[in-house]
C-alpha cells in the first residue's frame, strides 16, 4: 500500500519547514532510512531520510515552505495507484475590512493581497505566528508566494507598523554597486538570537594565561598521537569542561522559573560555516580524552563547514567557546549564546613582556574575556571559575 510522505516535525516549536531539494526523482528506488531530501529549518538544513522503501511515486511539494504534517510525496510499488492529495487547506483569517470615507460610501483601495474565498487573506502558518507575534496586519501585506500567497519572508521583511511598500518588480541582485544579499534562514536565526541575547543583563570579566606549558604540549601530542591534529581549541575545551565541573553554578541557563545546573559539560564550538555562524557541540567533554576531544572536533567543523550539520549536533548545549586566535585578534567580547549563562571568547597567543622572578621575560599570553547572565551566574562564582580556567592553562596537567 502506497506510503504518504510528511513533512516531519524534527523540534519543539517547529511549524513549518522549507524543501531545498529532492535527492531522488520520481520513480526512483528508495530504501527506508536512506537520504529522500533536503530541509532547511530555522536551526539547520539537513537531509531527511525515508520512512519506507519503495519507489517514488510523487514528489507533491517540489520546494519552498510547507507547513508540518503536509504531505509532500508518496512512495509505494511499481504500477501502483496514487492516492489523491488534498491541496493544503487555507488556514482561517480574520476578514479583510473595507475601508470607507467620511460619508459612508466605499473607499478606494490599494491593491491587496490575494484572497481566497470569503475575503480571506492567504499565508502559510509560519507566516501568521510571525505576523501575531510582531503585530503586523497580513491585510496590508503584499504576498509573494504561490498565486499571492503571504510566506515567512513577507512578514519577516515587515516590521511592525511600517507603511506598504508600492507593488513594484523584483529587486534586481545588484543594485549600481550595492550587492544584494536575500536573507536566509540561517541569518536570519543568528540575528534574531543575537537580538534576544542583546535584552540579557551581561557582565564581563577578562584574565590572560601563560601558554607556555599548553603549546609545549600540543606540540608533542601532535607528534606522538595519531589521528586529528591536536589544537589549542582542544585543549580550550577540556579545560572549560574541567573548570565547569568545579563551578557547576556558570554551566547553567536561566529560566523564568528556576535556575538549571547542567550536570555535563555540553561544550559548543563557534564556527564560520559558509551559511552562517553555527555552533555544533561537543557533549559531555569532560569525559573525553584530549584524543577523543579532538576527533570530535574536526569531525564536528568538517561537518559545520559542508553544511551536514544534524539538528543533534546543534542541541543541548551548556557552554560556549568563541575563538578568533587564529585571525590575529588580540581580544573581543562575544556575545552569548543563549539560553546559556557564559560564553568564553579566546583572542591570539602573543609574546608579551611579563614580569617573572624579579625580571622581564618573554611570555605567549592569551587574553579570555568571558560573558556572563547576571540573572544566573554572580561575580564571585564567575571570577572563581575564570580563574580555574587560567590555573588549567597554565598547568595543563592538572586537568589530565
């Protein structure tokens, strides 16, 4: 019996989801586990696998935004019949109102969006959720979807209040020497979690650390282990994971209704993927080698830097590490990943002149500045836990 495929709910508070290619064709074999199609959501785009073999009878939903639960394609056998698929259902709306003047009579009215029938406006669910949640009118909207239908983008390029711009043709990509950029998903996800970590009350606190004793060992793991090359950033990792074991109170995250004390250290990792800043995680880093930590690090960045990140990669995460050393930058504050309560930003080792032994020596120093929620995480614990974090570094033994 024919197999309707569905657009699957991979997260909490996940509505909709946009297809950014099929992996097979119509009539092609499919296996049941194997990659069907790509999904972009507002986390990561990622390949979602089969749910039945068979061949694929249909695609229904070629690409672009489709709703959870929709179905999008059927798989069954050789010679088999196709159910009929509904088209999706217009969700209900609230009725456009009809403007008029002074007198009583019918306004003239600006063009609006298409309407089915009953004079109600058509969007996608996604586009609703935004559209309340901001307080824009869908009425004064101009959709660009399938046959005028209002999708997330509309909504999303609408703030609230602002005036309808005039119907006018597709912006050319480049406008004289202005590049046009369209907005992704990813980008979009980053600024607004930035916006929503800009509303926490931070403060920071800065320390340096001699990396003597850290590049030393580095260099003669890298010689000796086999396997991914050993990093700084892998060093970087133990060490947090260690210090937050010791000050359990910074690998927290705020709730409105209590304070929630990780019990591992789920360590993430920023980095600059060609779709945007990501952040995999490397979970329970405390219980790994530095061997360990290192293969799941490069396994982690090759995966980010492809684009084959999976929604688990992403999740979970109790700490951040941001660490822009090897871009030559001195120093920078970063900003929180939230809901986490610290993010730690790691600048460039560089030769300092430090006083030692009643002399001026030479020294690598690396500067960390980390960023704290003041709801969660106090001074004194924060500073304690910056101090761990220096004292590892500095005597990387103590952590092995």
């Amino acid at each position: 019996m024919a197999s309707e495929v569905k657009l699957p709910r991979l997260g909490q508070g996940m509505e909709s989801g946009t297809i950014v290619r099929w992996l097979k064709a119509e009539g092609d074999p499919v296996e049941k586990g194997e990659p069907l199609y790509e999904l972009d959501t507002d986390k990561v785009t990622q390949e979602v696998e089969a749910e039945a073999s068979g061949l694929l009878l249909k695609i229904a939903v070629r690409e672009g935004e489709v709703p959870v639960g929709r179905t999008i394609a059927v798989i069954g056998e050789a010679g088999e019949e196709v159910p009929g698929i509904a088209a999706e259902p217009e969700p209900a709306a609230e009725p456009v109102p009809q403007p008029r003047q002074e007198d009583g009579r019918p306004a003239e009215r600006e063009e609006r969006p298409v309407a089915s029938a009953g004079g109600r406006v058509k969007a996608s669910p996604l586009a609703r959720r935004i559209a309340r949640e901001r307080g824009v009118d869908l009425a004064s909207l101009r959709g660009t979807g399938p046959e005028g239908r209002i999708v997330a983008d509309d909504v999303e390029r609408t703030e609230a209040g602002a005036p309808l711009a005039p119907a006018a043709a597709p912006a050319p990509v480049v406008l004289g020497e202005v590049e046009r950029r369209e907005l992704t998903s990813v980008r979009r996800t980053i600024a607004r979690r930035l916006t929503e970590a800009w509303q926490i009350p931070v403060f920071q606190l800065q320390s340096s650390a001699d990396m003597s004793h850290v590049n030393a060992l580095v260099a003669r793991l890298r010689e000796t282990e086999e396997g991914p090359k050993l990093t700084v950033t892998d060093v970087l990792i133990k060490v947090c994971a260690a210090a937050l074991m010791r000050h359990r109170e910074v690998n927290a995250e705020w709730t409105e209704a209590a304070i929630l004390i990780h019990p591992t250290a789920n360590i993430g990792i920023a980095v600059a993927a060609p779709q945007g800043l990501v952040v995999p995680v490397i979970h329970g880093a405390e219980r790994l080698t530095l061997a360990e930590t290192a293969a799941a690090r490069a396994a982690a960045v090759t995966r980010a830097r492809e684009g084959k990140l999976q929604r688990e990669d992403m999740e979970r995460g109790t700490f951040t590490i941001s660490n822009l050393g090897m871009y030559r930058v001195e120093r920078f504050t970063a900003v929180l990943n939230v809901p986490q309560a610290a993010i730690l930003a790691v600048g460039a080792t560089e030769e300092r002149a430090v006083p030692s032994g009643g002399e001026i020596v030479l020294r690598p120093m690396l500067t960390l500045t980390a960023t704290f929620d003041h709801r969660a995480v106090d001074g004194a614990p924060a500073a304690e836990f910056l101090q761990s974090v220096k004292e590892l570094l500095e005597e990387p033994a103590l952590m092995l």
